[in-house]
C-alpha cells in the first residue's frame, strides 16, 4: 500500500472513533483537530484544555489533539464536526460568516476601540449570544482565542494613509467583509488562498496582503513584503467550536468539564498570543521589514460609511451598536 493510502486508511479509522471509546470503565476520549503547527499558541492552549478536562474528570473524559491538519483541512473539519465525527476543532470567526450571518459584525473594520474593549465584548453578553448561534447548524462555540489584529503588508511602499492603498491588489480572505473593506478603504480586494499567498506575492500577482504579525513571520512572507503597517483595521477572533451532534450526547457534568477546560485555556492561549505578537515583530524587523505606525484617524473615518452602510441589516446593525456601548 502507498503511503498516500496509508494515510487514507489511518484518516478513515480515526474517524470512525473520532466521538468516544467508551470501555468497560465508562472513560470517553474525544477527538480534536486543527491545521496549525505544534508551536502555535492556538495548539499549545489546546494541549492545556486536553490536560485540564482530563484533571477536571480524574480521566474519565480525555481529548486527543490531532494538529497540522492530519484530519482534514479547517473547512473539513467544520464538516466532520456537523455529522459528529469529529468532536472539537478552531475556525477563524470569518468562517464562521458562512453559518451565519451574526459573525459578519467580528469582520467589520474598527469595530473595536482597542485590545481590551474586544475581550470585554467576546467574554460579555455579545460573545456568549454568537457562540451559541449556529447550534442550529450542529455547530457550539466555547470561546474565543486571540487572533490579533490584522494589518497591511505590502512590497513595494508602506501604507500610511488610506489613499496609499489605491491602484493596489491586497490579498484578502474568502470573506465578504474583508473584500468590502478593503475597497472601503480603497484597495483593490483579491481573495487568494493562504496556501497560494507566498507565490502571488513574489510573482506579482497581488502587492501586499493583511494578516497579523505571527502570520507575517510564521508565513514568511516578510522575505517578499518589507513594509507593514501596523493599522489594526479589524479584530478577528478564533474560535473553539464543538461539534452540536456530540455535545448532545455528553452528560451536564461532562459539559461542564469541557467548558471550565476551554475557559481556562482561552486565558493561557491570550498570554502565549501576546508573547506571539512580540517575538513576531522583532524577528521580522531583524529580517529587514520596516514595521509604521500610521495615524488610524482617516482610515476609521474611511471605513464609516460601510458600517453605516448596515442599517439595512438590522440584526448587525444591532451588534454594531451593542459593541459600541460597551465600555
């Protein structure tokens, strides 16, 4: 058998067990999966939420961490998740714009006056309400992880005023609010996938891209891009979403471990994150990238009439306006 099919066979019998091997003893074993590398801040908090329930349940519920996209792509894994064959995985909340429409409000630029007013709002009454959203699509969210804000990279001048940005292609995620802002601002919007990025930029298929400074450093796109600049238009978050189908299936008290477990890794994951954010500036600098601190001022004024824009949806417009009055 070649090892392509080895792989196949080994997928198709994890996935089989994926919900829980129950024995004799009544011990449940979940199934986790993601697509980042073992050093990111997102897995490392998973590797603690595993430890956690298994402390929390003295052993009687386990999870095992499947990274580097050994089950399957994020989109996937989502996939896996609705039918219940696969019990946990992270997805940008932009993904999850495509279950609802709720989560566009996450991708809106400078909806967030600053690191602390977005966790107030993920950990309030607004977080908790989207979290639970799309249980209608057999899909939970636990909570947030700290994803950064997202910032203009580009390769042959640095954007320090949103005119800068005009006459230029700037790779974007497959999101309708990244693309609308984008042109808001007066980009031209190219959704490419991230895999494909690193070659479009050489080749000169886009000039720059938008991410944050983990993103910029693990991707190495900063050897092609050497202007970033650190205009933070928007504050996307992670999410850990568990599968619905599964969740069902738990007892309160099991629900209850899971939850604590996640929780507390969401805490530890924002410490490794902001640590993250520093080693990723300073490498990239080292690199030779000249990193701007642009006057956000015209680019928040740029983007407002998009926001406004929404009052021809009232459920967003609402959150608009919720996340707004949180002081």
């Amino acid at each position: 058998m070649t090892n392509k099919g080895l792989a196949k066979l080994f997928l198709f019998v994890v996935l089989m067990t994926s919900f829980s091997c129950t024995g004799p003893s009544g011990k449940k074993e979940l199934k986790l999966a993601h697509g980042l590398p073992v050093d990111h801040p997102v897995h490392q908090a998973m590797e603690f939420m595993a430890k956690r329930t298994a402390e929390l349940s003295d052993g009687k519920l386990t999870i095992e961490v499947y990274p580097a996209e050994q089950l399957g792509s994020e989109q996937q894994c989502v996939e896996l998740l609705q039918i219940g064959s696969l019990a946990i995985t992270k997805v940008s909340a932009a993904v999850m714009e495509s279950f609802t429409d709720d989560y566009k409000v996450f991708g809106l630029p400078y909806i967030f006056r600053s690191k602390e007013h977005s966790f107030k709002v993920m950990d309030g009454e607004i977080g908790k309400e989207l979290l639970l959203s799309t249980q209608d699509k057999w899909i939970r969210g636990l909570c947030y992880y700290d994803a950064g804000s997202r910032s203009f990279y580009t390769k042959s001048k640095p954007i320090t005023h949103p005119d800068d940005l005009a006459g230029m292609k700037i790779r974007v995620m497959r999101s309708i609010t990244a693309v609308e802002m984008t042109k808001a601002l007066g980009g031209s919007p190219t959704p490419i996938s991230w895999g494909e990025l690193y070659t479009a930029l050489q080749s000169g298929v886009v000039d720059g891209a938008e991410n944050n400074p983990p993103s910029l450093y693990t991707s190495r796109h900063y050897e092609v891009c050497k202007f970033y600049s650190l205009d933070e238009h928007t504050t996307i978050p992670d999410v850990l979403v568990f599968s619905q189908v599964i969740w069902d299936k738990l007892s309160p008290q099991e629900q209850a471990w899971i939850q604590q477990a996640a929780d507390e890794s969401a805490v530890l994951q924002r410490k490794l994150w902001a640590e993250s954010e520093k080693k990723s500036l300073e490498e990239v600098q080292k690199a030779g990238v000249k990193i701007n601190y642009p006057d956000k001022a015209p680019f928040i004024e740029k983007v407002q009439p998009l926001l406004e824009s929404y009052q021809s949806n009232p459920v967003i417009y609402s959150y608009i306006k919720r996340i707004q009055a949180v002081d």
